[in-house]
C-alpha cells in the first residue's frame, strides 16, 4: 500500500496519516494486520462467513 511505503521512505505515521486522509488507528489496525496475517485484505462478509445468502421460501412459509 502507498501509505506503508511513505512511512517506510521515512514519512512520518502522522503525516502520512494526515495525506492520506485516514485515522492513525486505522493505520495501526492495517500494521497489526499485516503482521497477524502477511497480509492486508478485507474480511469475508456474508455468505462467506457461512451465513446462508438465499432464503428456502417453503422454511419461511412454515
């Protein structure tokens, strides 16, 4: 992402914060995340989080 870069090329958090227009928790949130996972991708919503996405219409009549 181009504000870790910025950070890494000695930007500093709040600067870079501030260019970016986001919160320094957000920032932190997307290192810790980086550093739990190796990765910065969004969770998965709905279906995917095993939520049925469609609704059995003869369940919902009973």
């Amino acid at each position: 992402m181009k504000i870790f870069k910025a950070v890494d090329d000695g930007l500093s958090i709040v600067k870079a914060c501030k260019i970016f227009n986001i919160s320094r928790n957000t920032i932190y949130r997307w290192k810790h995340l980086k550093w739990e996972t190796g990765d910065i991708k969004a969770k998965p919503y709905g279906s995917a989080k095993g939520y049925n996405a469609k609704i059995d219409l003869k369940e919902f009549e009973e």
